[in-house]
C-alpha cells in the first residue's frame, strides 16, 4: 500500500511539472530561466507567501527599538526614488509575481547595516547604510533585483515548507497563537539562503535589469566594490566570495546575448542620499 501511495504522488507530480501554462513558457529561456517550481510550487499557493511576508512585516513596525523605519509622507522624496527603481523592475516583464505581491518597501535607518533584504510575498526593506555605501543607482537596483527574485522565485516560502510541513505552516495561520505567528516572523527574519538561492537570485537579477534603463549587471558592480571592502554585507556572510558572484553575473548576461543599458545614473543617485538623515 506504500509502495502504491508513492507511485500515485511521484505520477501526479510528473503530470503537474508537465503542465506548462503560457506565461510558465513566456518565462523560460536558453539560460536556464524558467517559471518559479519545485516543491512549494506544487504544495503551497503563494498566498501563504504573503502571510508570511506580513507577519514579519508587522513584526518589524512594532520593533522600534530595532528597526528604525523610515515614514514613507515625511520622506516622500527618498521613497519615491525607491519607487520609481522597484517600479523599473516590475515592468521589465520578467517577474513572474509582479502582480500577486504588494512589493511594499521601506527603508530602515541604521547607517552602520550594509543590508537589504525581502521578505516572501514581497515586502522589501533597504538600510541606509547600504544606500550610503553604494555609489550608483545601478549597483542599488541590482540589489534590489536581487532581493526581489529572492521572494519571486518563493526562496524563503520553500525554507519554510522544509523547516515547518505544509500542514504546521497552514495551521499557523488559520488557528495559530500570537506567539506562534511571532516565532515563524523571527525565524524569517534570521533566515540565510543557500549558496543555490543567492545563485539563483543573481541571476534573475540580471533577467529583471535588462528590461529597465540600468546595466543589467548591476549586482556585479556591487559585487565589485564590496570585493576589496574591510567591512563585508551582512548578508553576504555565509557566502564571502564576491569573485565567483561577478563571474556568474557576467555568464549570465553573456547567455542572455549581452544586451541591455549601460546607464549608472550617479548624480541623481548622489541626490537621494543627501535627502536621507
């Protein structure tokens, strides 16, 4: 009878990962580009996603101890740079979940933090040390890219299957305690991507900036900074090697035949740092 359960699920999901809807094709290329899958695609809807991405959202806006979010009416410059970036990239065509994700972002003050990360479900958070350590608006919208294709491509929701089950995470937030919800929001702010996702992550990256009016290897010049940097990004720490980073960006960008703007728009970058505190 076990043997007959596994049969039925393995055959199931073959008919499921053979089913290729129109946009899951529009989203594939000669690269190694493809439509977001593997097992939390077939397990779990992106909605929980989302959950996810809201519960550690309020946990972040009810730490102000720790996370000085910057108010989006008082900064309305600084956000609306921020905006016009993140909106670059959803309209570059290449995001598969532009529109199920808010792609909510705020910008946290702590000057000392090179870091940036997303939340799944797309709730996306820049420190300003990062933004005054960067020197272009491409190298920031490469990481922004980055982070984005983090939640795009399901990272943290496919860490949170494994680490949870299916059924822990849906009872989590169907009937799941405070305490609970505050415990999943933690783990995910402490989570690290493997050495796959940050890969993955570049690459896609790439695929989202050459859609826009920046260089599409602006992680790579990021990456290159941060190369003979003293002071290494917090989320670079469990993968310290920048070198193999840029290689890959610049395989990818040749794969994809080497197109795309070359602008780094520094001046006006220079500009959205000073409106900052």
């Amino acid at each position: 009878m076990i043997v007959k359960k596994l049969f039925l699920l393995v055959a199931f999901t073959t008919i499921l990962s053979g089913c290729t809807s129109e946009k899951d094709a529009s989203f594939s290329d000669n690269c190694g580009g493809k439509a977001p899958g593997g097992a939390v695609g077939l397990l779990m809807d992106v909605s929980k996603d989302y959950q996810m991405g809201l519960s550690t959202a309020l946990q972040i806006d009810g730490d102000t101890k720790n996370y000085q979010v910057l108010d989006s009416a008082k900064f309305a410059t600084a956000y609306g740079y921020l905006y016009t970036i993140r909106n670059n990239i959803l309209n570059s065509g290449k995001v598969y979940y532009k529109n199920e994700f808010p792609w909510r972002m705020r910008i946290i003050k702590n000057d000392s933090v090179l870091n940036a990360f997303c939340t799944p479900g797309g709730f996306v958070y820049v420190y300003t040390g990062i933004i005054k350590y960067l020197d272009n608006e491409t190298q920031l919208a490469g990481v922004i890219g980055h982070e984005i294709a983090h939640a795009d491509r399901r990272h943290g929701a496919n860490q949170m299957l494994k680490q949870y089950g299916l059924q822990s995470l849906i009872d989590i937030f169907t009937s799941g305690t405070t305490q609970q919800v505050a415990t999943l929001a933690q783990n995910l702010l402490m989570l690290k991507f493997s050495r796959t996702d940050e890969t993955e992550a570049d690459d896609y990256s790439v695929r989202y900036l050459l859609g826009t009016p920046y260089d599409p290897q602006g992680a790579k010049f990021f990456f290159q900074k941060i190369g003979g940097a003293q002071r290494s990004p917090e989320f670079l720490s469990t993968h310290p090697n920048p070198d193999n980073r840029v290689n890959n960006i610049e395989a990818t960008w040749s794969c994809l035949g080497s197109g795309g703007n070359k602008e780094l728009f520094t001046q006006r970058y220079a500009l959205f740092k000073a409106s900052l505190p």
